[in-house]
C-alpha cells in the first residue's frame, strides 16, 4: 500500500512538472529518478512520502554519503525534494516542509573542462577536410555543421537535436534555439558555422531527407540533423559523433569551450550568460577566473600607475605579451553578422 501511495503521488507531480511548469521530458525524467530513489528509502523505514519528517530527510542524505555518492549530486537531489515538498505544501497535502531546516551540502566550484584553442581549432579543421573532400558524403556535412555548430553558439546537445529547418536565420547570421523549460533564445553564429550550415541545408540534408519514409518524412523532415536512415539523430548519436572526432570531448565539453574562448578574448560574462542561456548569472560566474586574468591584463595596460605605465615613465622599456589574435574559429564574433 506504501508503494503503492506513493506511485500515485510522483505520477501527479510528474504531471504537474510537465503541464504546469512545462519543463522538458528529459528534466522530468531526472526528478522521477531522485524522488523514486528517496521513496524507495522511505519505504523501507515503513513511512510514505506524505509523512516524512526532517530525521527521514536526514537519514537519507547520510545514507548517500554513506554510498559515496558525490557532493554535487546530493545537493541535487535535495534540490529535488524542496521543490516536491513545495509543492504538497501549495496544494493543501501537508502542513509542514520536512525540508526547511535541511542544509545544503557545501560542494566544490568544480571549474569547467573546456578544449584548448588549437584543440578546437585542429577538431573542426579535420571535420572541414572531409567535408570538402571531392567525395564527401551528406553525413561528412552533417558532422561538420554539428560540430561547428556546437561550438559556435555553445549549444546543449539536445538543444541541437531539437532544432528543425525553420529554426535558422542564415542571411541574419543566427538561430532560434529551444533551452530548459522550452526557453526561446536567439544565439549569433560565425562566418565558419553558416558557411558549413549552408552547404549542409544545400547538399546534405536533401540526400539524408530523401532517404527515410513518406511517414517519416512528415513527422521529422523538418528536424535539422538527419540520420542515414532520414530519422532526427539522437543525444548519444551526437556524443559519438563528438568522441569520435576528439576523444578528449563532449559536447558539453565543447560549450564550455565556446564560454573559455569568448571570455579569454574579452567577452563580459552577461554575454556569456545570454549566449548559453543560463537563468541565473550566478551559473555563468564559474567563467570569473577566466575573466578576472583579462581584467588584470586590461589593468595592467591602461591604469596609468600600473607597473607598464610606470615603467615607460621611468624609460625603461618592459615587454608584456600581447593578446592572442583571434583564431578564425566560429565562435570569434568581431565584424560578423549577428
């Protein structure tokens, strides 16, 4: 009857988290995992969902770390709860949050992974060799424009396997992209990545839309990134894809280096943010130390007591290494169309 009650209650708040708040398919998925993992330990201390208290709460995030599982995670998970709590207590179910006096576990700023400039650039290099190649095939195009496109606008993996044909404004330089919770942004893309967009949208996806099912075709013509087979590719199609063309990345590994790059060459974090579409600022802050190295550099070569500026003063002339020029990678923005 326990586990019966409480499947009742995570089907409601699955539905409540897909309607109401309209968040997407695979951010349900996540909380289902956590709250039916929570569940299951509630079970067996023979209480339900409804009536858990603060000691169950507690019981369960040092029955975690027992399990070492990771800082980041437990916070996660937490997270999780407050909000399925929250949501008994709105709807009248409880009269108390067993969440309120819980803390939060202290974790780590784990600073992102991103590739190296020459990384990125050899990747998407080797990507343009085949797709130039005089017998390249519709998949070499494909896999160029989705690694170009990745790190041009920093771009979640499933936000690309979301995009449909409509989505791009090649002339305008840019694209529609669908984010967490169906959030509309609007992301700049460089000359490179409409270069091999337009070649692929020309050449490529013609080939691979031809190819699958009338049935198919009317359901998924549409998507952007086809199979061999004409069906939309998948979140671990995408992944291989990124692994195959440098087993150090990921995609996600690739949008960090969209961020890294853009703030080493200048770009303020509120651009960042508005390029990832992170909700909140304080997300995009893992970029500060990044941003805080140019900020020194900008300090050093313009506040008229820094050690440069003293040092001309005093004729003595201090060499200082001047800024990278800027690759022609995708992601560099100066003078292209926004």
């Amino acid at each position: 009857m326990q586990a019966a009650g409480n499947s009742i209650l995570l089907r409601e708040y699955q539905g409540y988290l897909r309607v109401e708040k309209g968040l997407r398919p695979l951010t349900c998925e996540a909380y289902e995992g956590d709250l039916n993992t929570f569940a299951e330990f509630i079970e067996k201390r023979n209480g339900i969902l409804m009536s858990a208290t603060g000691e169950d709460l507690s019981a369960f995030l040092e029955h975690l770390r027992t399990h070492n599982i990771d800082a980041r995670s437990i916070a996660r998970k937490l997270s999780c709860l407050r909000g399925f709590y929250k949501w008994l207590l709105k709807d009248g179910r409880i009269h108390h949050d067993p969440t309120v006096n819980i803390d939060s576990p202290k974790t780590w700023k784990v600073l992102p992974k991103s590739l190296a400039e020459p990384e990125m650039t050899e990747m998407l290099e080797r990507a343009q060799l085949a797709a130039t190649h005089p017998q390249a095939r519709a998949t070499d195009l494909r896999d160029r424009a989705i690694l170009e496109l990745l790190y041009a606008g920093g771009l979640r993996v499933s936000e690309v396997t979301g995009l449909n044909t409509s989505d791009l404004s090649l002339d305008a330089g840019r694209v529609l992209v669908r984010g967490k919770g169906d959030k509309e942004r609007i992301v700049p893309l460089g000359r490179t990545a409409i270069e091999a967009l337009e070649i692929y949208l020309r050449e490529g996806h013609p080939h691979l839309a031809r190819i699958s099912s009338s049935r198919a075709r009317r359901q998924d013509g549409a998507k952007l990134f086809l199979s061999l087979r004409g069906m939309p590719l998948t979140r671990q199609w995408i992944w291989q894809l990124v692994k195959m063309a440098n087993k150090s990345a990921s995609p996600h590994r690739l949008r960090h280096s969209c961020a890294t790059h853009m703030v080493e060459h200048g770009a303020d974090l509120r651009s960042v943010q508005l390029l990832l579409g992170h909700a909140d600022i304080t997300t995009t802050q893992v970029y500060t130390h990044l941003a805080l190295g140019r900020l020194k550099t900008v300090h050093r070569e313009h506040h008229p007591r820094a050690t440069r500026k003293a040092a001309e003063g005093s004729g003595n002339v201090i060499a200082f290494p001047q800024k990278k020029a800027g690759i022609t990678g995708s992601a560099i923005y100066e003078g292209e169309p926004a």
